[in-house]
C-alpha cells in the first residue's frame, strides 16, 4: 500500500510527497475543491427518498463543503473523513457557520484502512480524488460493504469515452468501468456529464487560487522553487484532460439486483 502522503498528494494531482505538508497553505483560499456539491446533491434527490434519515459518508471529504451543503438541503447526517487534519478543521469551523454542526461529524483518518469498520450508510460520496483504493472493481468492491442493502455510491471522476483513443494511467473507459462494476457485484445506474464550461471555469478559478499561494512558497522556500512550479504544470496537464480530453462525470452505482 502507497503511504498516506503519497496516496493524498496523487489525489491531489501531484506525484512529490514532499507537498503533503504545504498543501494546507497552497489550499487556503479554497473552501470548494473536487466533487460538485450541487451535482451530489440533485444526485441524491434523484435516486433517494426519505431525505432527513439518511446517513452520508463522504470519504476524502476536503474541507467538507459537499457534507456541509448536503446536510444544509437535507437536513440529513453526514460523515466525512480526510487525511489532511487541517483541511478537517476548516470543515467543522464551516459547519458551525452553516448551522450543520449538529448533522456534520469530521474525522482524521486514513479512508483505504477506516471504511472497514463502517457500514451501513444511505450513500457514500467518493468526490473527484482519483483511484485511492485501486481501480473500479477494487473501489466498489470495498465501498459496496459500506452501503446497505438499497444504499448508492457516487463518484466523481474523469471518464475516457468508448470511441477515444485517449489513455491515462488513473481513467477509464466507460465500458470497462461497467464491467469491473458488475464484477464487483455493482451496476451504474446514473452517468452524469459534468459541463465543459462549468469544468473550465473551476479549474481556472482553483488554478490561479493555488498558482499565487505557490508563488509565495517559492520566495519563502527558494530551494523549493522546483517543487511548486512542477506542481503547476502537473495542474495545467491534467486541467487540459478535464477539460479537452475526457468526460468529467459523477457516476451512481448500486448493488446489483
């Protein structure tokens, strides 16, 4: 298993573990980073009833704005958990000021070891944080025993179209992402396009957030000039695949009938 620094900053588009440390300084101007709440939550209205009772996990929760905004529509319980323990700081101080302090519970931990002593939930967001626990089949497999019986999994990732001939080492084709799902004993009921205007807009928006936070890195720690700006040209790679090269999707799997 990759260490938890290193499995963090590749969710975060990065490949030096060096990072892990900085990135609550390079993130501090973004409460939004990942998943869509808006889209989670249409998601969640459409594919569940009872809306008060339900229990959400979302597992690589950031600073909790998909909890936080879900529990406020909802009025529902969210449970959300991340490695980075400033990131899960933000998350209760923002949950105070939304009034969800009562629905919202944010915990340190390691999501690839803590799933295992969970169950049970309604839903379980896995918010655009790439394949942390292994490919579609490994993912589900382990994500299908947190859910009960009529409980969903979404997920947020880039997604290569069946006609492309496009690779990437951490995306799938759509196909192949059904058939390790019905491996796992899951099927994909829901395929939602994320808009490419909507995609280009946020990247930008976060790009130039974590570009000027970069900057003054680089003139406090000029040694490590290099670490950043390879940072940011990792972000403008995998931005241009967002944006031009693969579908950005969440996806909405349930166990199998």
């Amino acid at each position: 298993m990759q260490s938890l620094e290193e499995s963090v900053v590749k969710a975060m588009d990065g490949s030096d573990n060096e990072l892990f440390g900085h990135l609550p300084y390079m993130l501090q101007d973004i409460w939004e980073f990942g998943a869509d709440p808006d889209a989670m939550i249409q998601l969640i209205e459409k594919h569940c009833t009872k809306y008060h009772k339900l229990k959400i996990l979302d597992l690589g929760c950031g600073k909790g704005a998909v909890s936080i905004k879900t529990a406020n529509n909802f009025k529902c319980t969210c449970y959300g958990i991340d490695a980075v323990g400033e990131f899960i700081e933000v998350a209760k101080q923002k949950a105070a000021q939304w009034n969800v302090g009562h629905l919202c519970t944010f915990e340190t931990a390691d999501i690839r070891t803590k799933i295992d002593t969970l169950s049970d939930f309604d839903v379980v967001i896995l918010g655009a944080i790439g394949p942390v626990f292994g490919d579609y089949f490994a993912t589900l497999s382990a994500l299908s025993k947190c859910i009960s019986q009529n409980g969903i999994i979404l997920i947020d990732d880039g997604v290569i179209d069946d006609s492309s001939n496009f690779s990437h080492p951490m995306m799938y084709k759509k196909s192949e992402i059904m058939n390790q799902a019905q491996k796992a004993g899951m099927q994909m009921i829901d395929f939602d396009d994320i808009d490419k205007n909507e995609i280009e807009e946020s990247d930008d928006y976060i790009f130039n957030k974590l570009k000027n936070r970069c900057e003054e890195l680089m003139i406090k720690n000029p040694q490590k000039k290099h670490l950043f700006e390879n940072y940011l040209k990792q972000q403008e790679i995998e931005n241009d695949v967002l944006e031009n090269k693969v579908l950005g999707a969440t996806m909405v799997f349930k166990k199998q009938e």
